[in-house]
C-alpha cells in the first residue's frame, strides 16, 4: 500500500484545508479533532508521509520519531494535562478502525476516560 496523497490529513498538512492548530515543530503538527470524542481531542500527525504506526515506526529517521514524541509530551504539558491525566491512542489498520491513512496519534483529556476498549 502507497502512501495516498489526497487523504485529509496530507490536506491539512499542504494548508489545503484549514485546521485549528494546537502546536506546531519541525516533525509534527497538533489540531482539534473536527468530531471530538472527549472533552479536549487533538490528534498530533508527523510531517512525514507515513500511513500508519507500523509505517512510521519501521521507516521514520530517529529524529522524525523523537521529534514526533516529544511533541506529544510537550502538547499534554502545555494543555495542563499531566497532572490529572489523559490517554493517547492511535490506530492502526481495519480492526482498529483508522479512518485516515495518514499515522496520527490521539490525545483525549479534560474528564475521566473511562474503561481503555469497548467490550462489544
Ligand atoms: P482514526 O479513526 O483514523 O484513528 O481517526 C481519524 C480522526 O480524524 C477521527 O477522529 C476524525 O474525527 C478525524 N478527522 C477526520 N477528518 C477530519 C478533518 O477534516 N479535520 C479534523 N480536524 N479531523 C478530522
């Protein structure tokens, strides 16, 4: 499977489409979930073309992946979320449900999260 230019998130990325930005470096850029599934939902891309985890862990460089985490680590930081708490999550594939094939994590916090799957 080839990376597929059109998906939104490569949109976003060419400000071809707008976004609500959240933060922003060299390797990652951060935006609200247009959907929010919790009371604060960003989801946090690589500016790499990588389709998915298993894409982006087997081929980003060092510098792509320590760029890419550490943004997620500071953006809870800067949204006060350390000290309560918050999930990350990402999928990856058909039985996780990734809708968009473009590797991005989620961060969910501002409220209790809850049970980590759905039993169903
Ligand atoms: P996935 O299911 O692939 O892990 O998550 C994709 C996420 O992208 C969903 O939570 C969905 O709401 C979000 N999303 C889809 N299209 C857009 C969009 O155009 N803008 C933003 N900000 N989020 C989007």
């Amino acid at each position: 499977m080839s990376y597929d230019e059109n998906n939104i998130f490569a949109k976003i990325l060419r400000e071809e489409i707008p976004c609500k930005k959240v933060y922003e470096n060299e390797y990652a850029l951060a935006f609200h979930d247009i959907n929010p599934q919790a009371k604060l939902h960003i989801l946090v891309i690589p500016k790499g073309k990588y389709i998915s985890f298993a894409d982006f862990s087997k081929n980003a460089s060092k510098d792509e992946i320590e760029g890419f985490f550490k943004a997620v680590g500071k953006i809870a930081e800067e949204q006060h979320l350390v000290k309560n708490g918050y999930r990350i999550l990402a999928n990856h594939g058909v039985n996780a449900g990734q809708e968009v094939p473009h590797f991005h994590v989620h961060i969910f916090g501002n409220q209790t999260l809850g049970p980590m799957i759905s039993k169903s």
